[in-house]
C-alpha cells in the first residue's frame, strides 16, 4: 500500500509537471501569434514588438517549443490585450504564485476577489455582476479570464446556468458569502483551492470528478426524457447581451478551441455521460451560441465542437434531439445552417475527388453526425401521424427454391437480418415517414456541394461492409438529393443482379441444370399482357429470386436486342394497356388526372401483385414509367395509411366537400340531413351503400360526432374499400424490393420521383449535356437547326421525341440535365428518317441539306415510330 500511494503521489506530480510546461508553451504560443498587448513592447520574440515578423500557427507552434527549452523571456498580457487566450493563460500560470504565498494581506484577498478567481461556474446573475463591475472600471478582463475559464472547462459549463430549484443546505451556505463570514485564513485556503483547481487542468480531468457526486444523478431521475437541468431561456439572454462586445465574444471562440478536445476524450474513453447525465448540458450551452457559424469557428473550433459532439452516446443524442424538438422552426434552422456551413466550408476548401474522399474529412463527418441529431429533432417538432400505419403482410415473402451462394458455401444467408434502420431512429421510437409536415423542409438538410463531390461507388462500398472505420453519407439519407441517392440505389441493384447472376453459375455447374442467368420475358405485341403477366405469375410462385435477376425482354418477330432500350419500350406498353379503364382495374380521375384501385374490380388478387411487380421491377431496371398515382399510394407502399389530409390530392372534391362539413358553423344534423351511411357506384353505375358504423343509416351526424365521420370516411375511401386490391400490390411491389435499401433512403415523395420521373422537361438544360459523335460538333450548321427545329416542337412533340430517343417520354431523376443523349452523324443528305439506339439514348441524324427537311423528316420520324429492328 505504502508503495502504491508513493507511486500515486509520483504519478500526480509528473501530471502536475507536464500541465504546467503545457501552459507555458501555449503562452508563448500565443505571445508568438497575438502579442501582448503593449505597443512599446520590447521583448523580440513578441508579436506586440516593434519589427516583429508574423508567421503563421504551425511555425509558431514549433519555435513556442523552442523558446521554452531555453526558458525564454515571457510578456506579461497588458490590460488592453483583446483576445482571451493570453488572458486565460495568465490566470493558470499564476496560480502558483498564489498558492504558495500562504500569508496574504487583506489588499491581495480584494484583489483575488476583484478578480473572480473564486468562479467556477456561472449563472446568468453572476454573468451581470461581473459585467457591470467590468462596464464601470472600462475594463472587460476579469469577464473574459473568468469565461475562459468556466467554458474551457468541462466541469464548469456542466454546472453553469442550472435551473432554479430547491437548494441544500451546502448551496444555500456557499450563497451566502463565504467570505464575510470566514476569517482570513479561511479565505487564503479557499483562494488556494480554487487556484490549485485551475493548476490542475479541470477541463482535462473533469471526466475523473464528474459524475461521483449523487446530486447530477438525482438531478436527472426527476427531468423528462426531454428535458434537460439547464436553464436555455437564461443562456440565450447571456449569449445575446455578451455576443455584441467584440471583446468578449472571441472569449467563447477560444475557450470552446480548448474545450472540445477534452470532451471529446471524456466521451471516447471515460465513459463521462453514463456517470453523469447533465453532461449533455455542455453541448446545449455552447449550441445556443449564435455566431457557431460564423468564419472564426469554422476553422477549428466548430470542427473540434463537432468532433466531440459526434462521440456522445446514443442515448444523449437520443435526449438531445428530443430537448431541440420542442425549438422554433427559426432556432432548428440556425443550427442546420451551422452544421451545413461548416460542411460547405470543408468541401469547397478542399479537392476531393476518388483519391482524397470526402468520407475520410473528419470534420465533413463528424458535422454530418450532428445533422443527423438537429434532423430527427426536425422531425418529431414536426406535424406526426403515429398512429395510421399498414399491417404487415399476413404471408412472408417467399424466398427462394434455389440455393443460395452463401448456402452452397456453407454459410447463412447475409440478408436474412432484414432491412436497414437507423439505430437513432430506434432509440427515438420515431420513422421519417411518420412526420406529415417537419418544422424545417426536408429540402434544407441537403448540401449540394457535398453531394458534387462523393464518389458514390465508394460510399456504397463503405456502405454495405459497414465498417466503424468508414463512414458512408448513405448511412444520413437526409443530406444526399434524389440523383446521387438514385445512383446508391443503382449500385445496389446491379450487385443484386451480378449476385444473382454468380448464383446461377454456380448452382447449374452443382447441379447440373440448364444456365438462366436472366430473367427473359419473350412476349408478343399484340398479347403483352397476357405473355408477360402469365410469365411473371410462374416466376413469382415457382421462384421468386428470379425477379432479382436482370431483365432482358424480346418483342416476338423483332430483331432488337435489349441492352435496356427494350425494356423501356415494354415496360411503357405494359402500363399503357394495364391503367387502361375499360379493363377495369383501376379508376381514372378527369379532374385529377389521377388513377386509384378499382374496389369493385372483378380482377383476382394475382393480376394486382403482377402489377406490383412490374413496378418493383421498374425501379430495379431503373425504368421510369408514365405512372400517375395520387401520392398516397406511394405513402402507404411505405408502410402509411392514407387520412383525411391524403384526400386533398386523390379526392380534391370529397376532400373539400368534407372540410366545410368540418367548418359549417350551423346545424350540421339539421341543415345536412346525412348519415353514417354512404354510397358508391360499382362498374356499371349501379349504387353501393356502405355503413361507416354499424345501423350507420340511423345516426345522423351531428356536431359533435363530424370529426368521427370525417375520419371514418376517408378510412373507408383509402384503405378499407381497397385493401385487398392493395395488399396484393404492396406484396407484388416487396417481391422485388425487399432488400432493396429504398425504404432506408427515400421518402414517398422521392419513390413517385424514382417511378414516373420529372414531369419538368427543360431541353435547355438538355441541350447542354448532349454530346456529339461521327463528325458533328456543338457548332455543326445541323446541330444549330437540329436544337431550332426542336425548341420551336410543342410539349406534345417533345414528349413523342424523347419517348422515340430515350424509350421514355419522362425526365430521370434530376431532369434533363442528367440525361446523357448523343447525336451521332449518319451520313450524308437522304430521304432515311432519323434513328435511334434507345438503350444508350443515341439520335443517329443525317446531314439533311436543310432546316425544313430536317424538321419534315424528324416529325414522321417520332410520330410513327414503333419496333425494333436491326440496322
């Protein structure tokens, strides 16, 4: 025991040794990089002298380590030095001297007190005092040494503005003025425990003090799990009155500099947060400051902030979102502007490209991180419906007869954990999907220039492997836009179809049987739906896995080989001929221009889940189709029913017909005469009547009850007419997407994108990215008329274009502009139309002799095209 408290006491001193050589080699750092403050300064190694050559923060930090080895001259900060640094330093340094001089007289105890050094934590009364004794004296140095103590330390922010609540006989005897009623030696001992405090580096050991008290923990048993001891309304008064003195405000910036690498220590290997729960009150503390996004922190501070920020547990990011969901949509937007500078900062700063990755800037990262907790905040702020969620499928999804490569290997089906969920989105009991309107637009979490600069193939790497060395932006969907998260997506699904592919290799040469490594559909044009839906019907009983194989269509009689151009053109019949009304599976909407599932369809279930499957298999092929859905089917293809709210674009008249029943200010049973019965009409016009409630034809509805009726209107209308046409075509859909990573990354509002494309044709911007090939340029007589003949085209005719060059006559995701198109030269002057190479988006053009001929022969040639044949 004698040895182990002799080596304890060693131990203590050489961390007291190495603290005291650290704080005077950041002196003279600072003395190298701001100076002293005096003008006349004569100390040649000071950046306040006369002649003194500036150099930047590296080199001054190596010659500050020079400069203490030969135990060089230090300045004294003179008391018109502005930054807060040296200040700061000036007050560690003398705490020596102030702990050894254990006789003082009753001048130097003013003076100490004068001084604040006795403050290790604040309040916001505390905080006007001082600056009032500071404003009278014209002297603002003893506020600035006692913020760069308190908000460099861990401990000492922790513990500043608490909220007021009953306090114990220990508090209520340090407020009373310990000093008045100790006698001196009292007040020396007090002096210099204070000071010895400081001496030993409290932001560096906090993590060893806080949390062994039982009070912090008593603290938070009685918050809830959204609330948190510090008293924001206070802080943000401090913040705002001390923000406008230049002064005081770089007090913050530095002390937050030396502050964050601390905590970030504390988090990473001290375990801090689980001992001590009101640690989260650091981070609230410093998050009100309001110039965090201002050039000062960008550089270092707000990194290191976010760094630190970026290793608290799940539980405090947990808490926190919950604490900022209750903020001003204002408030969530200023910290969303921090956070999204800060990255935009980091990445036109740097050049990233596939060699330098933006994924391994830990500043990009960890300020990512952060987003994420200010987003899920953003969401549950926001308007939520908790509580309209689809059932789960009664049947699974059947997998595969085959085996899989994993299992011919031995191995357990990797996919088998099902689909990705964010683990902060578990802890907070909360889904994206689940906020009908966010305090923030979604649109906002977005950063553009991040999204430029990610090499999407390594982030999906980084991104399936899922390793705590690389960070994948995929894994914070909210900050990707809908092209580079259509691009993950593409990624996904072309491993998919390679895997299945490898698959199909190998379990033929196992088992001997024919090789299948695509799924083929040879369908004739006049029977596309019978040919395809028969096909797809055996596939998805026989072997679903099948689905997840790469298609390759082949039009009966046709010599087109289908390297996609193919399966754009089946895909836009198939849909044609299925939304077509006169089969009857869908219902078509003039006013809307919309279609919603037949309820009175006399179609079986199948037909629905063959449907679901060819827009599962829309997305996998990344084929856009010209599908016009109101956006609660894609709501609920996300696990949402549809409400009253979702009849405003599927059902504009019933919607508005219903909201002034909701505001009628009369008699709604006397004036209205309805009842909880309500009628349809089948296929042939004929009317179904339907109770809302049971007798509903004999309640009338009333005032009181028209909020009931309302509801269960719009429930019957989305989802109970049309459950089982639904269910069919949600399973269908869940063949193919299962482990698709769609619902991870997007949004309804994003899958209509991904399905039906843009409905903004912009040729303009189209026009941009088009290349040339065969001897044409952008300067090219024909190119020149070619874009003339094609702006002057109606929306009709543009639409017939791009269906005759792309096979499709929607934009991507993105618009136009990402549509890679090429024209290529086909020769001289002729009579030949215009063709096309659909699959690659080619447009082969003659050189025709003039601007009208060019115009003749391209009308006939996108007005009567069809087929495919090989030139």
């Amino acid at each position: 025991m004698v040895a182990l408290a002799y080596n304890l006491l060693s131990l203590t001193s050489e961390c007291r040794k190495r603290a005291a050589a650290k704080h005077l080699i950041e002196r003279y750092y600072h003395q190298l990089t701001e100076g002293c403050g005096n003008e006349s300064c004569s100390n040649s190694w000071c950046a306040s002298s006369v002649g003194f050559n500036r150099m930047d923060n590296n080199a001054a930090a190596v010659k500050a380590l020079e400069l203490y080895k030969v135990n060089a001259k230090l300045c004294d900060p003179h008391p018109s030095k502005k930054g807060t640094a040296s200040a700061y330093l000036e007050s560690s340094a003398h705490s020596n001297s102030a702990c050894s001089n254990r006789k003082m007289n009753h001048k130097d105890v003013h003076s100490v007190r004068d001084n604040f050094k006795d403050v290790n934590y604040l309040t916001e009364e505390k905080i006007y005092e001082i600056l009032d004794i500071c404003g009278e004296k014209e002297d603002y140095s003893p506020l600035i040494r006692v913020i760069g103590r308190v908000f460099s330390s861990a401990e000492g922010l922790v513990q500043s503005f608490r909220r007021s609540k009953p306090h114990t006989k220990e508090e209520l005897k340090s407020l009373q003025g310990k000093d008045e009623d100790k006698d001196e030696d009292e007040k020396e001992a007090a002096a210099c425990s204070a000071t010895a405090m400081e001496e030993d580096s409290p932001a560096s050991s906090s993590s060893s003090r806080l949390g062994e008290g039982s009070s912090g923990e008593n603290d938070v048993q009685k918050l809830a799990p959204d609330e948190v001891s510090v008293d924001i309304e206070a802080v943000r008064r401090v913040y705002e009155r001390l923000l406008s003195n230049e002064k005081i405000e770089a007090a913050f910036l530095n002390a937050l500099v030396y502050l964050s690498p601390n905590v970030e220590c504390d988090l990473t290997y001290h375990n801090v947060y689980s001992r001590d729960p009101n640690y989260l009150n650091l981070f609230v503390i410093v998050m009100e400051n309001s110039n965090l996004h201002s050039p000062e922190y960008l550089e270092i501070a707000l990194p290191q902030f976010c760094k630190a920020m970026s290793k608290l547990p799940l539980a405090a990011q947990a808490k926190l979102a919950r604490l900022w969901s209750h903020y001003s949509a204002e408030q969530i937007r200023r910290m969303v502007e921090t956070f999204q500078q800060l990255i935009t900062y980091k990445v036109i700063s740097n050049e990233f490209n596939s060699r330098n990755l933006v994924n391994d800037d830990d500043a990009v990262v960890a300020a990512t991180k952060c987003l994420k907790i200010v987003y899920y905040a953003n969401v549950l702020g926001g308007d939520l419906d908790m509580e309209h969620n689809e059932e789960e499928d009664e049947e699974p999804i059947p997998e595969s007869s085959e085996l899989t490569l994993q299992e011919l290997l031995g191995e357990e089906r990797r996919n088998k954990k099902g689909p990705r969920v964010d683990p902060l989105e578990t802890e907070l009991g909360i889904r994206t999907n689940d906020c009908r309107r966010p305090l923030v637009p979604f649109e906002e979490f977005v950063n553009e220039p991040l999204n430029e600069v990610l090499e999407m193939d390594k982030d999906y790497t980084f991104f399936k492997v899922e390793t705590e060395n690389k960070f994948s932006f995929m894994t914070c969907p909210f900050i990707l836009n809908a092209v580079t998260k259509n691009l993950g997506l593409y990624y996904d699904n072309r491993i998919r179809m390679y895997s299945e592919r490898r698959i199909t290799v190998l379990y033929s040469l196992v088992q001997g049987q024919q090789l299948n490594p695509y799924l083929r559909l040879k369908v004739r044009r006049d029977h596309i739906i019978d040919d395809a839906l028969v096909r797809l019907e055996m596939i998805a009983m026989e072997n679903p896995a099948d689905l997840k194989k790469q298609l390759y269509v082949e039009f009966e009689g046709e010599q087109g080989v289908d390297e996609g151009g193919v399966s754009k053109e089946f895909f836009q019949l198939v849909v044609e001929e299925i939304f077509n009304p006169d089969i009857g599976m869908f219902t078509y909407d003039e006013r809307t221009k919309m279609f919603w599932f037949n309820p009175s369809s006399f179609e079986n279930e199948g037909q629905y889940t063959l449907i679901g499957i060819v827009l599962g298999l829309a997305i996998y092929n990344n084929c856009i189709l010209d599908v016009h859905f109101p956006m609660v089917v894609y709501r609920k293809l996300m696990g949402k029913k549809g409400t009253f709210r979702d009849l405003a674009d599927a059902n504009p008249v019933l919607y508005q017909s219903l909201k002034e029943l909701l505001e009628y200010e009369g008699s709604v049973e006397e004036d209205m005469m309805i009842t909880f019965q309500i009628s349809q009409t089948d296929l042939f016009g004929n009317p179904l009547m339907y109770d809302l409630r049971e007798n509903g034809d004999k309640i009338p509805v009333t005032n009181e009850n028209r909020k009931e009726f309302v509801a269960q209107y719009a429930e019957y209308m989305l989802n109970k007419s049309v459950e089982k046409q639904f269910k069919a075509f949600r399973r269908g859909f869940h063949m193919v997407t299962n482990e698709s990573p769609l619902k991870y990354l997007f949004r309804p509002e994003e899958i209509e994108l991904l399905i039906c494309g843009s409905r903004n044709l912009d040729f303009l911007a189209l026009e941009e990215t088009t290349e040339y090939d065969g001897g044409y340029n952008r300067d090219s007589r024909i190119i020149k008329e070619f874009w003339e003949t094609l702006h002057s085209f109606g929306e009709e005719q543009k639409r017939l274009f791009l269906q005759f060059t792309t096979g499709t006559d929607r934009a991507p995701v993105g618009g136009l502009g990402k549509l890679k198109m090429i024209i290529a030269k086909n020769g001289p002057d002729t009579d030949r139309l215009p063709t096309s190479h659909t699959c690659f988006n080619v447009l082969l053009l003659p050189e025709y002799s003039s601007k009208e001929k060019l115009r003749e022969r391209l009308l006939k040639a996108i007005t009567y095209a069809k087929g495919f044949g090989m030139l």
